[in-house]
C-alpha cells in the first residue's frame, strides 16, 4: 500500500483503491489512476507540466483529469482554505450530559478493567445523589432542551433500584427531553429490567468481547469460575431480539490476545448482533496491554474487517462497525469538528459521592476533581482547560490529515500516556486514521457497488 500525507492532502491506496482526502475541508475522491498521478507527484500548478511530467499517460486523458482536480480545488474541495483556524471556544458552554457512575462496584473481575479497584468495593450512589445529580444537569444546561444520563460502573444493575426513579424524576422536567443510556456486563440483566429498559427507550450498551474463550479469559466473575460468556450471550440475545435490534450496541475490548479481532466481530455478527463496537484496551502495561509492536498487525486487521464488512453487506448480513460508521455527507458541526468529545464542560461524570470529574476515565485522577452535585459549580479552571484544548491547542493535531474527523483525540488516554492532555497518545492517533482509512475504503466500495 503507497501513501502521501501532508497538512493539506491525504492519499493513499487500498486494495487497489486510490483515495484523496482533503484534509481541510473533509472531502474524499476515489480517483483513476491519472489523477492520482497528478495528485502524488504535486502536479497541480500548471497542466502544461502536469502533460509533460506524466508521459505513460494519453495527453487527452491528463489534461481531462486536471480539469477536474482543478475545477474540486475552485469548488473549495481539495486543497481548500480553512478561515476558523483562528476559532476560539465560547466562554460559556451549557453541559448536555452527565455519566453517573451508579454503582463503583462490580460482579466481574475484568483483567483490563480502568476502574479495577471497583470489584473490591461496595460504592453504590444513593438516590439522594443521583436526583441531586439530574438536578445539577438541569441547573446547568442552559437553554439545551436535549439532555443526556448514562448509568454506569462498574456495574450499574447492581444498583438497578434507583434507577426507574432516576428516569421518572429526569421525565419530569417537561422543558427538558432526556435520552438515556446504560452500559451493563449482562449478569444481572433480567427480563424485567429489559422490559423497563424497552418501555424507556434507554439505549443499553452491552459489553461482549466475541469467542468465548476470548470474552471468558479477560472478563471473569468476581469470587467465581463460571464462563460469564455463556450467561451474558443469551440475555444480551433476548434484549436485542426484544428491540428488534435498535437502539443497543456490543461494546467489545480487544488486546494482544486477540490481535485477529476480526474473528470476534464475525462471532458477534453470527450470534445475530448488528451493532457492534470494538476498542482497542486502554493499558499503560500487564500482559494483555498493546505496544508499538503490535500496531502493524492492528493496521493491517482492520483491513481485514473491512473485508468482512464489505462481504457480509454482499451477503446480505450487513452490520454495523462504529468505528467504519464516518458520515461524510452530514457530518458534526464545526465546534465539534474542532473539540471531539466535550469532556470536561459539556459532559461530566459523578461518582457514587456526588463528586463531578471530567469523564468516567478521569475519576480518581489527581488534580481533576471539579466540584460536587450538592454545591452548585465546578472548578472554572478545569472546564476552561478542557475548553481550550481544542485541537489547534494539541501537539501534533494542527497539521495532521485526520484533524477534522477526530477532533483531537481521547483527552483521557492522552493524560494517560503522556501525562497532558494536549499531548495526544501516538498509536491511538494511528488506530485511527487506520480505521478512518478503513471506512472511506468501505464508503468507495459501496459507491463504486450502487453504479454499477
Ligand atoms: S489526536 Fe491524533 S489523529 Fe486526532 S487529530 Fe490529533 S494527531 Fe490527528
Ligand atoms: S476524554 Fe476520552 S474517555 Fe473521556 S469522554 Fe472524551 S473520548 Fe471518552
């Protein structure tokens, strides 16, 4: 696979696919082999040059091609302009979601668990705190009419009682439309609780990482030796059949145990799923943790998957792959484009005390408490930090071809690695664009596939 990359114009090939991205403006071309040429050599000057340069090509055909190029460089499509790089982020920004960490406990002792500590202890939020907490929300949101709750953990059914009045409190506020969503392991998940779960509408995140000896080697009970896969699968099963498959997603994690992940989102496609994430593991080190070393296999599987995707939309078993699901026709606005997620001031997590920190990933991180539920505001100096690390404020994010597609990146695993935020973490930055890669790939396909 050849590829050039630079500030204003990404191209590479796969699979026999030769691709152009404007990096500025976000277009994506899949070009012949002429314009490519052009492209490749930096030949868009002048088309005299462009003639003489490429002589393995009939004139009429160079010429036509220029053209071309020239008249998407006129329409603002390649090599475009960027006039907001001097965008600077609004003072005030009303929080549309909070993530309350209902239950920092668990009934699985997960290997690659962020928040392992939470098997251990029993920290399950009140109810005082969380309506507290829905109230802070409100309190906060400004004129946003739209608002978000996710209920998380660790595990929140185990504190499943306060959540139907969570849900019917936050109804309540009639000026106000909630969505909510829950990220559960599945142990607990009973035909009751999908039925509230349904009747709510509230989007359930599933978290399954594929094969079974994959899901039960990284994902086992805490205090037991059962295979979980085989007690979460048929729940998981019965929840999205119970939906008619919408508004759920498999949230899977792989790590060096699985580097051929593509065989787990096969499993979970032949298990009937058809939402289905898969992130790489978050681990500084331990035995299952990604290195440099492993990037290249990562690189080239998510090729693979790519296959898969395409194949199994030929065989009429389409999925979807969130990291393949990039909308290039009606994409997030540009105050989006510039700051990714909105940890930090748009969205928050609360712990089980009713402390507010920037996202789930940072709590317990030094130096990022903000502030608490039952006392009005948050640190003004964390949510301005937040703010202002905009992707013109990261290391790297400026010129990188990605930029307006990412956002700058996972704050988070920034601070992880590198211990500042606005030091984006290197091989995430390239697991990235590879699947950001992947998914113009997929879109080219599909393309060149409704034409024929
Ligand atoms: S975080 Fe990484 S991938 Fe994203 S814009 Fe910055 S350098 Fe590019
Ligand atoms: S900082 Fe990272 S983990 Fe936290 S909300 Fe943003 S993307 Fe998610």
């Amino acid at each position: 696979m050849s590829s050039l990359t630079g500030a204003k114009l990404h191209l590479y090939e796969m699979n026999g696919a030769k691709i152009a991205v404007d990096a500025a403006g976000g277009a994506v071309h899949l070009l012949d082999d002429v314009s490519w040429a052009i492209l490749q050599k930096g030949l868009m000057e002048s088309r005299a040059e462009a003639v003489a340069a490429l002589p393995g090509f009939p004139r009429h055909l160079v010429q036509e091609a220029w053209d071309e190029l020239d008249q998407l460089k006129d329409g603002g499509l390649l090599f475009g302009d960027e006039p907001w790089r001097s965008w600077t982020p609004p003072e005030e920004v009303p929080v549309k979601a909070l993530c309350l960490n209902v239950a920092q406990s668990c009934n699985m002792a997960c290997k690659y668990c962020f928040a392992s500590p939470y098997t251990r202890a029993q920290d399950l939020m009140s109810l005082e705190v969380a309506l507290m907490a829905v109230d802070w929300l409100v309190a906060h949101s400004g004129s946003r009419r739209h608002l978000e709750i996710d209920f998380f953990g660790g595990e929140p059914l185990l504190n499943w009682k306060i959540i139907p009045p969570v849900v019917e409190h936050a109804r309540g506020y009639k000026d106000k439309v909630f969505s909510f969503t829950l990220t559960t392991n599945g142990l607990l998940l009973t035909e009751d609780k999908i039925d509230f779960l349904n009747r709510e509408n509230i989007q359930v995140v599933m978290s399954l990482d594929g094969r079974p000896h994959i899901h039960d080697a990284m994902r086992p009970p805490a205090g037991g030796s059962y295979s979980t896969y085989h007690r979460v699968v048929p729940r998981f099963i019965q929840l999205a059949d119970s939906r008619d498959h919408r508004n759920y997603y498999i949230r899977g994690t792989y790590t060096n145990a699985n580097l051929d992940f593509t065989e787990d989102v096969r499993h979970l496609v032949e298990l009937g799923f058809r939402e289905i994430s898969l992130e790489p593991v978050v681990a500084l080190d331990g035995p299952f943790a990604l290195g440099d070393e492993h990037v290249p296999m990562i690189l080239q599987e998510y090729e693979r998957l790519a296959e898969f995707y395409l194949a199994s939309r030929r065989e009429g078993v389409p999925f979807n792959f969130f990291h393949f699901q990039v909308d290039l026709f009606s994409g997030p606005c540009l105050a989006k484009r510039l700051t990714g997620c909105g940890a930090g001031y748009e969205y928050l997590a609360v712990t089980p005390k009713g402390e507010i920190y920037p996202c789930h990933q940072f709590i317990g991180r030094e130096g990022f408490l903000m502030g608490h539920v039952e006392e009005g505001g948050v640190d003004p100096s964390i949510t301005r930090l937040f703010r202002e690390a905009h992707l013109f404020n990261k290391e790297g994010c400026p010129d990188c071809w990605a930029r307006y597609f990412c956002g700058g990146g996972c704050h988070a695993n920034a601070h992880l690695f590198n211990g500042d935020i606005h030091k984006p973490h290197g091989g995430s930055c390239l697991l990235h664009k590879k699947r950001l890669e992947c998914s113009f790939y997929i879109q080219s396909q599909l393309w060149e596939a409704s034409q024929a």
